[in-house]
C-alpha cells in the first residue's frame, strides 16, 4: 500500500493522512506523527487528523519507554554478570 501511495500524483492533507496510518501499522510511530503532523498543518480543524498525531505521540512515547526498560534491564545483566 505504501508503493502505491508513493505513486500518487499529489501529496495533500488526505495523503499525509493516509500515509501516517499505514505507517502506525508498520509500528512506524515517529514517521507516522511526521505525516499527521503534516496533514494537521495543512487541515487544522480536521479533529480526525489531530486524532491521528496524538495517537502517535503516545504510541511513540510508549514505544520509547518500553526500549529504555529494555535498555535499562540489558545495562542490569552486564553489571551482575561483570561482578561474578
């Protein structure tokens, strides 16, 4: 689906629309909060669009908690595994 956009002659607010919900899909959070950002500057009173960013935003906020946990349990195993 993501090709086919590509080929789209113009890229409006729907496309950026479209494109940050194909990539939401993908787990693709930060791209995807570019691409509704961009379809909120383009429609400012579409509350679909502004849904759309917001729920990036939290999944990328999400995202980046659950790497830092994972990140931070790492970190613990080498530091016990360096004292034995």
């Amino acid at each position: 689906a993501l090709l086919q956009l590509s080929h789209a002659e113009t890229r409006d607010d729907e496309w950026y629309y479209i494109h940050g919900q194909l990539l939401m899909g993908m787990h693709q959070y930060n791209t995807a909060h570019q691409s509704f950002r961009e379809a909120v500057r383009r429609q400012p009173e579409n509350n679909e669009y502004r849904k759309g960013a917001l729920d990036a935003a939290v999944a990328l906020k999400n995202q980046q908690k659950w790497t830092y946990r994972v990140s931070e349990w790492a970190r613990g195993l080498i530091h016990t595994h360096n004292k034995t």
